[in-house]
C-alpha cells in the first residue's frame, strides 16, 4: 500500500527533473551573461571616481524633459495649482544643480591653482 500523497510527490518530481529544470536553468543562464555585465559596467561607471560629472548634462536633460511635460500638461489643460508647484520645484532643482556645479569647478579651479603655486 501507498503512503497518501506519494504519487503526486513522484509526479511533482517528475515534472520538476523534465519541464521545470532545463527552463529554469536556461533562464538563469540567460540573466547571468548579458544581464549582469550590463548591470555591472552601470554600476562601475556610476561609482568611478568622477562620473558624477558626467551625469550632469543627463540630469539636466531629464529635469528639461520633466518641465516640458508639466508645461505641456498645464497647457492643454490639465492645470493645477499642483502643477505649477511642481514645475516651481522642478525650476529650482534645475537651478540648484546647475549652481552647485558650478561652485564646484570653481573649487577645483582654485584648488589647481592652489597646486601649481606649490
């Protein structure tokens, strides 16, 4: 006699070894190889020394981008006090970001000058 539940533990097993396995292990090697090199070079560029300067014209482009769907959106119509707030908080993020990149080349500015008086 059978335990109960024995065939459907050799059937869950069965289907488990011949449909679930080569697909799961197709798609972990699949996620492993391009997935992860992409992910890795992103994330090694965004934490080398310096690429937060190379990230500035793409935050630039990303606060033009959201200004210029909040003024679409206002204009056709879908006006809010909400969306004059948030274009308001936008204008000054972009002018926060712009300025403090700004004050920060004058620092290294100063801090090579500061050097090649040494």
């Amino acid at each position: 006699a059978r335990a109960p539940g024995a065939g459907l533990a050799a059937c869950s097993t069965w289907a488990s070894d011949i449909l679930v396995g080569p697909l799961l292990r197709g798609v972990q090697a699949r996620s492993n190889s391009m997935a992860d090199s992409i992910g890795d070079a992103v994330i090694s560029f965004l934490l080398s020394p310096g690429s937060s300067t190379k990230l500035v014209p793409l935050i630039n482009l990303t606060i033009v981008a959201l200004l210029s769907t909040i003024l679409l959106a206002y204009v056709s119509g879908f006006g809010s006090i909400h969306l004059l707030v948030l274009g308001f908080l936008g204008t000054g993020l972009f002018a926060s970001v712009n300025w403090f990149v700004s004050e920060f080349k004058k620092v290294q500015a100063a801090a090579a000058k500061e050097g090649d008086d040494s």
